[in-house]
C-alpha cells in the first residue's frame, strides 16, 4: 500500500482566462486546472488547498498549494510533469514534500499582493489585462501619506462589498502598505496576515481617488474607523492585482525535514 504524503506547489498564473481559484460548477478555475493535471500525472482524484482564494482575474506569482499523495514520484518530476498537462497560462514554479501536519492556510504568517496601475493618456496593448489603466495625474505621495492608515491592525470592514456568512472577524493585521513608481508604472504593495474578499481591490479604489483628488487623506482615514460595509471603493478591476509570496515560519527544507 502507497504512502500517503502531502506536496507543496509553488505556483505562477495568469488569471484572466479563470473564475478565481476555486472550483465551481461548469466554470473554468486554477484549481480545477490543477486537479486534473494531477489526476493524468499520477492517476489520483486529489482535493488542492491554496493559502489563499484569489478572485476571478487576478493573477498569482507565488501562490502556495498543497494536497496529499500517494505517489513517489519526486519533486522534479512533479514540476516537469504539471507543467506538461498545465495549461500555458498556469505554472508549477517549485516542488517540495512536506510533513502531513502542514496547512498551507493556517501556517500562513503572512501574504503579500500587489497591484499594477498603468497611469497613463493612453492603452497600452502590452499592459492590457495586466495592469488597471488611470489615465488622470495620480499624486503618489498623498497616496502613500493615505497608506500609513492602513498600517497596524484595524477592522476593515468598510473594505468589503459585503460580508459573508463564513467570516468570523473583519479584523486584520497589515504589516506594509506603499505605492512604488517606475515610470507610466504606479504598483501598490501590501502584505497583511490575511485578507478580506475584495480588501486589496477597495483599498486601491479609494486611494485612486486620493491620487486623482477625488478623497482627502483624512476622509480615508475616516473609511477606515466608519467600519461600514460597502463605503470604499469603487472597487478596483481584478486585472491588476496579484498575489506575490506566501510567507511560512520555516524555508521548505525545514518543513521537508520534519517527514
């Protein structure tokens, strides 16, 4: 009998062609994806688990999956052979086998999201789908003066559109939150413990209208102690936002060492 093990799959994707990461019904997803690359590879029907569920369109650099196998077949192989039945716009980037006890969700310490605004008078047909097209004069630097409310734990809840059934607690922890530009480019980066559904997206909304001097740095300070539903926005498209890294407490070694 085949012993069970549990792999980690670090992943690159471009999401425009999916609706999120998810599974549903009659609908194109990353995970489904996933899971029958793995099922031609390795003949099993196995369940994926992503650190975190990124929306329909967005895109991943480092999103982190694990799932269980009975295969033993090694890491590379993994790679290579993923990559094979993958479609082109999704990648296996890196392959490690952990121990059992591994959680790709809860172990999580932190997750890092970016998004690309391309702040410029005109398309760019190499940015589109890529990037969120503002062709107004974005401020930067009251952008970044906004950002430092976001800073420190807060209850976010004015962040979401709605909040769901399953969502205990609109409290989050946000380690870093800046905008960076790099000529037409204004990329806004945020790192958190987790994030709400839609957080980076409404928070890059209302900055938006920071920039373009459409908010003041004090009203958005205000969306944030509102604590109300549905106040920011409007939401940013899916396009330019993408999840950059999962950060663990231990490099993979670590964690392959503890089989």
């Amino acid at each position: 009998m085949a012993t069970i093990t549990k792999m980690v799959l670090i992943m690159e994707y471009n999401g425009t062609n999916y609706h999120g990461f998810q599974l549903q019904a009659n609908r194109p997803t990353i995970q489904g994806e996933i899971e029958k690359a793995l099922w031609k590879l390795t003949g099993e029907k196995r369940r994926v688990m992503a650190a975190s569920r990124t929306d329909a369109g967005v895109h991943a650099r480092g999103q982190v999956v694990s799932f269980r196998t009975g295969s033993s077949l090694p890491p590379q192989t993994f790679i290579n052979g993923l990559n094979h039945y993958l479609p082109r716009d999704i990648a296996v980037k890196a392959a490690y086998r952990v121990g059992d006890s591994f959680n790709a969700r809860r172990d999580a310490l932190s997750r890092e999201y970016s998004y690309y605004i391309l702040n410029s008078f005109a398309r760019s047909p190499i940015w589109e789908g890529f990037a969120y097209l503002v062709s107004g004069h974005l401020d930067t630097t009251a952008m970044n003066q906004a950002c430092q409310a976001l800073i420190g734990e807060h209850d976010f809840a004015s962040f979401v559109t709605c909040i769901g059934a399953g969502t205990k607690s609109t409290v989050r922890h946000v380690y870093r939150a800046e905008l960076e530009k790099a000529g037409e480019l204004v990329i806004f980066n945020m790192v958190a413990n987790s994030f709400l559904p839609h957080q980076v997206r409404n928070n890059i909304g209302a900055l938006i209208r920071v920039g373009l001097d459409k908010m003041t740095i004090d009203e958005f300070g205000n969306l944030i102690e509102a604590k109300q539903p549905g106040m920011a926005g409007p939401t940013a498209p899916a396009c330019g936002l993408y999840l950059m890294r999962v950060n663990y407490p231990h490099p993979w070694e670590r964690y392959n060492e503890n089989l």
